[in-house]
C-alpha cells in the first residue's frame, strides 16, 4: 500500500471522516482502537450508573 519512504496518513479518526485514504491495515487498527475505546466508555458508563445508584440509595432510604 504505502512505500517505505511515503507518510502513513494521521491515524488520528474522526467520526464520519472519509475512509478511502487508508489501507486495509490502518482500517483493521483504526477497528480495534475504536473497539477498545468502546469498551472504555461503556465501562466508564457502568462506574457513573453504579455511583449514581449509591447515591440514590443513600438519599431514598433516609425515611
């Protein structure tokens, strides 16, 4: 795909950027980076969900 010597394009993505520019390569990592940061967010999400219920259990039980 890329010569030794030519500049791999910026695998820096944005969200609906053209895609034609990248290789096979650069498309399967651009893939698995995007899966592992997925899987960040959704467990991010998963801590903020189980922080935000210890808080609620803490302030509705006070009767």
């Amino acid at each position: 795909m890329f010569e030794e010597d030519e500049p791999r394009p910026d695998l820096r993505y944005r969200i609906g950027e053209n895609l034609e520019s990248y290789s096979v390569v650069d498309l399967e990592e651009l893939m698995q980076n995007l899966e592992a940061e997925i899987g960040r967010v959704k467990l991010e999400i998963d801590r903020k969900k189980g922080d935000l219920n210890a808080a609620e259990s803490l302030f509705l039980n006070k009767t």
